[in-house]
C-alpha cells in the first residue's frame, strides 16, 4: 500500500509540474498545453529597467527577458548573446562586437544604434543609474555620468546596423564577462522614446530574451510568457514563469513540499542539514562569490563622526566573531571572512588578512577594547549607534550575534530591521549608521568588488570611503596589461583598505536554492545565474 501510495504522490507532483490540468494547493494554474514553472525569488523587484536595477534578484529576472551582447550559458559563464563575436584591438583599448540578426519582442530589428543609444542613455545623469560608474571604462563615460559632457561624447558607435564599436579608457579583459550585465543590456529605443519611463509597464514592455513581461501584481509575482521572436526560442521549454517574492525562506519551504512552487533562491543556512534529510534531491549548496559585511556611515553630512576615528573602526571589525557566526549559527558551509575578495575569483588571490585575524578572540577583544578607550570610548562614555539590516533569513540569524559581540567590548548598538529593498534604498540615501550589506559577483574578476570602494563609485560605496592611494592603485591596476602585475596592484589597493577598514567583511556566500528535482538544466555554479532559457521538466 506504501509503495501504491509514493507512486500516485509522485503521478499528481508531476501533473503538477507540468500544469496539465492538476493542481497543488496554492500552485497558480498553468494554460491547457502549456509547461509552467513557479520560480521563488526571494524579493520584490523595484524596477524592472535594467538601468536602472541593482539588486540580484531583479538580476535574475532580466536576464530571462532581456540578452546581453554576451550572455549566461547554463554553467554562468559568457557565451555570445546578441553579439555573435568580437574582436578587440592590440592595446585592448576599441572593442568590435558584431550582432546577429534579432528582433525585440514586437518584431522591430535589434541593432547596433540601440546598444548605443542604451549605453548613453545608462551614463545619463538624467538616468540617475546608481550603477553606472561600473561602466566608467568606456571612453567618456564618467565626463557625461557626472554631467560634464553630453552623451553623444561617449566612446560608442554603431558602424553599421550590425557592428557596434566601443572604446575603452584602459584595457577591460573582463569586458565579455561584464557584457552580459544588465547595466550593458540594449533597451528599445523605439519603446522608451515613445513611452518614456512607463515603458517597463507590462502593457508597453518590450524584450530582446526568450521572455517578455505580461503582468506584474505588486507583491504577488511577476508573470513572464514565452517570446515566440526569441533567435534561440525553439529551445526554450517553459511557456511561462511566474516570479515570486519569497521573504520568508521557512514557508517558501513549504510551498516547495506542497508543490506550489518549483524553485527557490534561498534558504536559512542553520536549517541546510536539516532540509538534505527531509528533502534529498532538492538543496543545492555551492561555492559563491559573494561577500557579506558591515558598512559604516562615515559621510560628513549625516554619518557617524565616531565612524570617521579608524580606530573605532578597526576595533568594530575585530570584535566580530565571525567563525561563531558561520561555524555555530549559519551552519551552510559559509567561510569566515576577514578580506573582502571571496576565494576563486579569476586572476587574482586574496591578500592576507589583517594580522589580528590570527589572534585568539580574547586578544581582539582586548585589543578593541584599548582602540576604543584610546578614541575616547569606555564604561563611562560608551558608544552608540543604530545598527540596520536586511529581513532576510541570515542577517535575521547573525545581526544579534554582532550586538552581542560589541556589546562584549562596551558597544550599544541597536538592531532595526528594514525589508531588502527599503534597506538598500536607505543604504544608497545614507540614512544609515552601519549597516548590514552583501555584494555579489556582477563579473567573474577581483574589480568587480574592490571598485565599490572607490572615490568615483558613487551611491553603493555605502561608508563614502575615499583615499587617494587607493584610488590610483585601482587605476594603476586598470592600466596595467601583464595579470600578474594587475593581481598585485589590486591586492595591495586591498589590503589598505582593509587596514583602513570602511567596512566589515563578515563571511563568504555560498548558494542556496531549492529545486524540485523534475527541473532538468541546473547547474550550480560560482556566480549562481540559472537562466530559465536552459531548464526544464522531466515528463
């Protein structure tokens, strides 16, 4: 009777999977003939222009509507997208990408003039893009990002309809990998000039990937359908992908059990072991590159003026017990992190930590307690602050450890929860004192997250580090053609800022997602893109 019962619960999970006409409680009905999948995506888009776009899981979104000139394969690396080749110059320093014949989702051709028309319009200051000094290689692009020339300035143009020429202020090896970031995605010209900011409306959304947007119930899911225009569209296999907000990982795990939802993108660490018991077949952990850390709002205007002492710094960053949090609380197989760079990142290796990550905790507490009596701090004077954070499942878990640490050395600070995206949002205004923050991979090399530090880099340079030194390090890296001189460069820019400690790194990522195991096409991998292009059910 067991084994009769397994095989009709493993019949109706299939149905379900498929949509063909059965249901799971709560599962969202699939068209008659029609494959679906329920994606789990952990957060509410803010935007769904892709200039305008920072966080990952928009991220995920976009890179199912939208193609790069290169694009994710299914392992996350660069592999062509719009762009069929390219070529660059002996100096590294013109780039030709030549297109394939494509039309956006409305049948209009994709040329070489929208990418050039996107990449300004992104380096507009009217644009307001907060990632925008991510593309500060191209020739011009900081001038027109900073309103000091006009966008027709910037090193880009189309020499035909099917050949795009962009031109570099120093070489960008890395510029194939970064191509297929949303901040390089064409947009429709023709769309955006007729519709102006309105044209990410579900009844105006025009897309270049195998999916095009139809419906977005705010803080239900975002509902994308097949794009029949799509030049790889015989391949793709679900006719439809719904994209849910999943801010509590404990009943998204539900949902997963009863069928409701097909993935998941993350899940509390400390219930990993737990869910490889209970659900074999459906957690996937892997190495990622990601750092999670903590900001200190040091901004003249509206920061801390303790958090402008480098000592009150520094003894913040070594009072963390960061093997407590990942050893005893997280439980996921994240690994302590004392640089900001993870492990595995191309052409580079970390610099050593600072030189009390070797010392016994008791020693750093000590020592922290002497930097901060020596900025003025103690029993009698002790400081205070508010310490923000995002609702998701593992800042939820490690933020009072952190408390419970400083509060160890004499430290007050006050834990406020915010949702992910109202906390970024605050994080980008500095309506913060220290906060909790994460940065991923927008690219596989070390500058994708040692630029954040920069003078130049704007809004998601959340303490407003600023050093000169290390700024001309990042550009003497920038200019430097040889890697292993390049690596050097950038490992010593590193280990000044980790002295200089703006921020805390606290550990490294790993992925997490649930995935039913009928999905065929995931893979894991280091930059934790999954394109729903590459994925399918088993029958």
């Amino acid at each position: 009777m067991f084994r009769n019962l397994l095989l009709v619960g493993v019949m109706v999970a299939a149905a379900m999977l498929a949509g063909c006409g059965g249901k799971g409680a709560g599962r969202a009905p699939c068209p008659a003939g029609k494959l679906c999948l329920e994606y789990g995506n952990t957060t509410e888009p803010v935007t769904l222009d892709p200039h305008k776009a920072t966080g990952t899981w928009e991220s995920r979104l976009l890179g199912d509507v939208f193609v790069g000139l290169t694009t994710d394969d299914a392992d996350g690396a660069a592999m062509p997208g719009l762009a069929t080749s390219w070529e660059t110059s002996p100096d590294g320093l013109t780039w030709i990408f030549h297109l394939r014949d494509a039309v956006w989702s409305d049948g209009v051709p994709i040329t070489a003039d929208d990418f050039v028309f996107s990449l300004r319009r992104i380096m507009d200051p009217k644009t307001a893009s907060e990632y925008a000094s991510l593309l500060y290689f191209i020739a011009g692009a900081q001038p027109v990002n900073e309103g000091k020339a006009p966008p027709e300035s910037l090193g880009v143009r189309a020499i035909d309809a099917h050949t795009l020429e962009i031109k570099l202020v120093h070489p960008a090896p890395y510029l194939p990998e970064l191509a297929k970031h949303q901040t390089m995605f064409a947009v429709p010209k023709h769309a955006v000039e007729k519709y102006g900011d309105a044209w990410v409306r579900p009844e105006n959304f025009v897309s270049s990937g195998p999916y095009v947007v139809k419906s977005w119930r705010l803080g239900d899911y975002v509902l994308v359908e097949k794009n029949p225009r799509f030049y790889d569209a015989a391949h793709v296999c679900f006719d439809q992908v719904r994209y849910y907000p999943t801010v509590d990982a404990v009943s998204a795990e539900r949902r997963i059990k009863r069928g409701e939802i097909d993935v998941n993108t993350d899940m509390q660490s400390n219930r990993i072991a737990f869910l490889k018991k209970t659900m074999p077949g459906y957690i996937h952990v892997n190495t990622y590159l990601g750092v999670a850390y903590i900001a200190f709002n040091t901004s003249a205007k509206n920061g801390v003026p303790a958090f402008r002492d480098v000592r009150v710094r520094q003894a913040l960053d070594m009072a963390v017990d960061r093997d407590f949090i990942t050893g005893k609380l997280l439980r996921g197989g994240q690994l302590s992190a004392y640089t900001f760079t993870p492990p595995g990142l191309a052409n580079y290796t970390s610099p050593k930590p600072p030189a009390w990550a070797a010392w016994s905790f008791e020693r750093r507490q000590a020592e922290a307690r002497r930097l901060l009596a020596a900025a003025g701090y103690g029993p009698g004077h002790p400081l205070k602050f508010t310490l923000k954070h995002r609702n998701t499942p593992d800042p939820m878990l490690f933020m009072p450890a952190v408390q419970a640490d400083w509060k160890a050395i004499g430290v007050e600070a006050q834990l406020a929860q915010e949702e992910t995206q109202i906390a970024y949002a605050d994080y980008r205004a500095r309506a913060f004192q220290a906060a909790d923050a994460s940065w991923v991979a927008d690219y596989n090399d070390p500058m994708t997250f040692l630029y954040l530090m920069g003078t130049s880099t704007g809004a998601q340079n959340y303490s407003d580090y600023s050093n000169r030194a290390y700024d001309a390090l990042l550009a003497k890296a920038d200019a430097e053609p040889d890697a292993v001189r390049r690596a050097g460069y950038l490992a010593q820019a590193e280990s000044m800022m980790l002295e200089e400690a703006p921020v805390i790194p606290i550990y490294f990522y790993v992925n997490k997602n649930m995935v039913n195991p009928r999905i065929t096409g995931w893979r894991d991998n280091l930059v934790d893109w999954h394109r729903v292009r590459f994925l399918c059910a088993k029958p």
